[in-house]
C-alpha cells in the first residue's frame, strides 16, 4: 500500500529534526566557542610530587587475554588435561586426521608427570602399504591453536612434546594451514622401539617457507602401532626479551610505561569455586609439572604456563611493580572459615618467599631453579578480590596482615575494603577502590577524592572503565571521560597511590568483558581509545603537580591538570598541560604560566590532541587508528599563550622549558611516542 505524499513529507520532516537532534549529542562539531582562562602556578615550593607508582596497568585472565593472547604458546590444551581427570576425556580443540577406519584416540592415566596425568592413546589401524593403506599423508591428530596459529614466513617454532610407543616410532610434525593442504614447516622423528619404550621428551625447531593466519600443527603416521602424547607444545622463539611473551602485545604494554603490574585478577583469582581458584605453588616449576585449571569465573581451560614466576618476570621486564592479588580463602560462591584459614595464610607467605626468599630458602630455591636466583621486587599484596561483604574477610584479612607484616614489613598490603573500615585494629597500608560506570558519571568522579580527608590510608584504584550503551567496544566519549577521571587522581595523588584500568586484552574471538583496552587476534591487534588515552598519563608519576584553576562562566565541562617532567633519553624538561573539554562546544583557551624559574622555550614544544568526528568511534581491525592521539609543534609557545580546545577532545600541552629548571620532575618517557 503506498504513503500519501503529504504525510512522506511530513515523516521526512519529522526524521531530519531527529537527526540533527543526534548530531548534536553525538557527533564533534563546531558549537561557537567560549573564552577561558586557564592559571598554572609552577613555582617550585607550591608543587605536589605524584607517587612514583601512580599509573600502572591490571592484568586479569578474561577473554583469553593470556591463554591464546600474551602468552605465546600456540596448541590449546598442551597436556590433554582440559576434559577433566576422568577418562576418556573430551580433547577439544585437538581432532583427527583420517576417519575410525584408520585411527582411534583416547586419553588416559598414563603420563610421567604425577602432577598432571592425563595423557593422549593414538592407535593407528592402517599402514604404509598393501590394502590396509593409510590415506595419502597419512592419519594422526591435529591443534588449531587459539582460533588459529599465526605462522610467519623465516620465522623459527620450537617444538617440544613427550612420545611413548610400544614400536618403532615414524612421525611426521608439521605446520599446515588450516584445512591440511599447504605445509609450511616438517620435520619427521624416527626410532626404534627401544627409542621410545620410555617416555621420551623431544624437541626441534621448525622454521616455517610461508606465512599463513590460520595455521594448525598436526602430527601424522602411515605407520600402524600405539603411539602415546603428552605435553605437546609450540613456542615462536622470538619473544619479549626472550621469556615467552606474545612480542606485538608485550610491546603495546611497554609502551604506556607502566609503573606497576597488578596481577592475576580479579574473579579469575577467586574463581567461581576454590577448587578452581588459582593457586600460586601449582603455576611454578617446570611448564610440563603445572596440572593447570578450569577458569570457571570465565569458562576456559588455562595450562598455567602463565603463572605466578611468569607475571612477575612481565614486571621486572616492563620496569614495573609486580601488585600481588592472593586468594584468601574466598572463592565467588566459597569461603574458609576464620578457624581453618592457617594453611591459606601460611600459602601466601610462602609465595612471598617464591618471590623475595635468597636462594637458600625452600621457595626462594625453587625460584633460583627457574633462572631468576635474585629476589623479584615484590612490595605490593593485594589481600583479595573487593570481598569485604564477606562474612569471614575481615577476621580473615587481619591474619593475613599480622602474618605478612611479621615476615615482611616492608611490604605494603590492600585491603578490600573501603577506608571507612580501616582502623588499628583492622589496618591497611592501601584501599582498593572499583570504579565501574557511565561515562557521565565517570567524568564526574573527576571530583571523587576531592573532600576525602588528607589523613589515614591511600587508595588504589586498581579497577576502573567506562560500561554501558556508550562504552560500545571502547568509544572516544568513554577514552574521555576515563581521562577526566585520572586527571582527578593526579589532583589528588595525595591520597591516591595507584591507578589502573580493567579490562587489559581481549581476545576478538572470545569477548567476555566489554570494553577493554586492547583487543587481538591470532595475528593483529589495535589499541582503543582508551589505550591511546593512557599515553597521556605516562609521564606522570613521580611528576611535580602543579595547581591549577579554570575559569569559564555557565560550562562546566572542562578538567586540567599541570606536572613537570623530564625526557631521559635528552634530557629535556616539559611542563605538561592536560585539558579534557568535555562538552559539545570549542573553547578558546587562554593560559597563564606563573613561578616557572626559568623560561619556555620558543621551539620545541609539543600539542597533542586525541579526539575523532564522532562521539562513539571506535578503533577496529579495519580502521586501527582512527581514533589515535595527533602530535603538532607549539608556534606560539610562552607563559602567556592562547590556544584552541576541540569540542570533545583531551589535549596536551607539553612545553619545553630551559634547561636551568629547578622543579623536581620525573624521567618518563618520549613524549613523541604517543
């Protein structure tokens, strides 16, 4: 039936006034600019020094951002342990090559390894000939890795697995594309039966002729016999610094400068169960000995070979504080009774020995055996997982601290709990606050410690994210908003010791949590606009804060912040200007530099703004940098200097000052970085 005319038109009227409507909510535009007056004062006596650990980051096991992301290991479910103790098990992802007909494979008890029993039974029914013949290849099992293996071109793969057969041993190892056609990498293990009688550990390289994204490892007979499998991996031999890190993402870390690592959650150290919390002892030690678990909090199986000597290896190479969150004996459904909670405090302290203990000491050694004999920098222990609504936690935590801070007082312990709990009876170095909301109310929170009480604990704001219909998959306004929500930590890093995001990764194949600040696949990755936004906070701890103040009548909608730093790798000083313009209009800003002992050179300094067209542009596989900071020279750089904010848009001023400068600062990174 068709529409008459009139109503077309008035439909059609109808949808343009809601169009505009939305380009005003939702995308940047040119709204007539206001003037505004921005004072800094950066005289040296009235600066504030930033803690030296203020920005770091927070890695949680979620969205395979470990297992099949940071680290580096290819085959999922290495050691067959992933369906459970009982046999025969699921093997998922491993599957066959070759039909019933000519192959049968079960798991059973039969692995070397008491830790982690479960190994792979292959029976092969065909042969190398007559008219039982193998197909053509032959038959055998195959792993696709996380969503696919990224197989590069020269690149080099070592390959370690452990093969028990009653015969002699003809095995072809390859790497192939996805569906078997293409082998970009073989190599062929022979021996006799005396060769393999025994559990036999075998490694070798593959350096692959091609590259290919959606790769598999298979390993294939046309010899019939038993031949048994077990801890099966494949490692690229090019990782971060050479400890087995995912290099393109290890990197992306690096790059934000982090002063701590907090580690390794949230719910993911609790789990849903204790049976399937994660357990520090059962992580450490030689790879193949590590029974792994189900991450039940986010339903996947994780071989540990990311564990607790791991992330603090990730710390030390990234120059950061290594943060300790322990389970205290408090799963999401669980909790140990403050009668029974001894063998999990003394578990805790000796992690601690794990980390700090010389040599000689029972933990301590076992580090040393690992390749690390000095101590890690272990300082921080998180007691928990925000459960202070538990029943047991409090009576709980105080035996965790009191048996800590006997051992160890130097180490700085959290609390969950919120800093009206905190007394001598029940003390805490640090509080840890969660911070998860709209991106409006995020901005707000800029403000959150503004009338906290200058007394009594710090906070860490160890969790932090913009959630909701406009986080999307990590969007301009929310980058913005968790902008404005720093920049009001660094106004009152007095009373905040720690700040870091959550989440880190996401795997694009298995999107638990959303958004997150960096997402990847088997072979890309992008930064979100928050990731870019954390760049400007880089330079920020152990900084000079300067006071600041804003003047702008009927627009509430900007933030600021002012800190000195210094450039390493030159030498330089700065003295940075953070501005988020919140709001739909440009703003014209006029800034006032007073008490600088020293002038601002005329060359040299830098604007760095990161903003887009829309309110909700998003980063992507496709459009990697369309919502990435832009760096500019300052022409016009002085102690009295106008400039333009864009609506919707963070902003930097770094301005470069002469080298007399006497404020205390920080040595951070490259600003041109960014």
């Amino acid at each position: 039936m068709g529409i008459p005319r009139a109503c077309s038109v008035c439909c059609f009227f109808h949808v343009l006034v809601l169009v505009c409507s939305s380009c005003q909510i939702l995308y940047v535009g040119s709204v007539v600019a206001q003037t505004a007056q921005l004072t800094v004062d950066a005289s040296p006596q009235n600066a504030q020094t930033i803690p030296g650990n203020m920005f770091g980051i927070f890695f949680e096991e979620i969205n395979h951002a470990g297992a099949g992301g940071l680290w580096a290991e290819l085959v999922s479910n290495r050691g067959f342990e992933a369906g459970g103790s009982n046999t025969p098990s699921n093997i998922d992802p491993w599957s066959i090559i070759g039909d019933e007909s000519n192959i049968i494979v079960a798991t059973d008890r039969s692995s070397c390894f008491a830790s982690n029993p479960i190994a792979l039974r292959m029976e092969v029914l065909c042969g190398a000939s007559g008219t039982n013949a193998c197909p053509s290849g032959g038959v055998g099992i195959y792993n696709p890795g996380y969503w696919g293996m990224n197989i590069e071109r020269t690149k080099v793969y070592r390959v370690t697995m452990y093969i028990r057969s009653s015969d002699s041993v003809e095995l072809t190892v390859s790497l192939t594309s996805s569906e078997g056609p293409q082998n970009l990498a073989s190599h062929t293990i022979m021996g006799d039966r005396e060769d393999f009688a025994e559990w036999t550990k075998v490694e070798f390289d593959l350096q692959s002729n091609y590259i290919n994204t959606n790769s598999r490892l298979q390993l294939t007979t046309t010899k019939s016999g038993i031949i048994w499998f077990d801890q099966v991996s494949l490692m690229p031999s090019d990782t971060y610094m050479g400890h087995g890190f995912r290099k393109d993402l290890a990197s992306m870390l690096a790059n934000l400068k982090p002063r701590f690592l907090k580690f390794p959650g949230g719910n993911y150290v609790m789990g849903n169960y204790l049976i399937n919390a994660f357990r520090w002892s059962e992580t450490v030690g030689p790879w193949e000995e590590r029974p792994g678990h189900f991450n039940d909090a986010w339903a996947y199986w994780t071989d540990d070979g990311l564990g607790f000597f791991e992330f603090l290896q990730l710390a030390e190479d990234l120059g950061a504080c290594p943060v300790w969150v322990v389970n205290d004996g408090a799963s999401i459904y669980q909790e140990v009774s403050s009668a029974t909670i001894a063998a999990f405090v003394k578990d805790v302290v000796n992690g601690i020995e794990f980390a700090r203990g010389d040599p000689e000491t029972a933990w301590g050694s076992v580090r040393a055996a690992m390749g690390h004999p000095e101590p890690f920098q272990l300082y921080y222990v998180s007691i928990g997982n925000q459960e202070c609504s538990k029943y047991y936690y409090k009576d709980n935590y105080v035996k965790f601290y009191s048996a800590i801070k006997a051992s160890y007082p130097d180490i700085k312990i959290i609390s969950s709990c919120d800093r009206s709990t905190i007394s001598p009876v029940n003390p805490a170095d640090l509080y840890d606050v969660h911070v998860y909301t709209s991106s409006g109310d995020m901005f707000s929170k800029s403000r959150m410690f503004d009338n906290t009480a200058r007394d009594g604990p710090k906070a860490i704001v160890s969790e932090y994210a913009v959630t909701g219909s406009d986080a999307g998959r990590g969007t301009l306004i929310a980058a913005l908003a968790e902008a404005a929500f720093l920049i009001g930590l660094e106004r009152n890093s007095d009373m905040v010791e720690m700040a870091s995001c959550a989440p880190l990764f996401v795997n694009d194949n298995d999107q638990r949590w959303n958004p997150d600040a960096i997402v990847f696949n088997s072979w890309q990755h992008y930064g979100c606009p928050n990731y870019w936004m954390l760049h400007f906070f880089k330079d920020s701890s152990g900084a000079a804060l300067h006071p600041s103040t804003i003047q702008l009548p009927n627009y509430d909608q900007l933030v600021t912040s002012a800190i000195t730093w210094k450039n390493p790798h030159d030498g330089n000083t700065y003295l940075k200007i953070k501005v988020v313009n919140f709001g739909s209009k440009a703003v014209n800003l006029n800034i006032s530099v007073t008490g600088l002992e020293t002038d601002i050179q005329t060359f040299g300094s830098i604007k760095t703004v990161l903003t887009s067209g829309w309110l909700r542009d998003e980063n992507s596989f496709q459009q990697p940098d369309k919502v990435v900071p832009a760096a500019s020279p300052i022409t016009n750089a002085g102690k009295q200097m106008g400039v333009v904010l864009n609506s919707y848009s963070l902003t930097s001023f770094d301005l470069l000052l002469d080298s007399d400068q006497t404020v205390p600062v920080s040595v951070s990174s490259l600003h041109s970085s960014v």
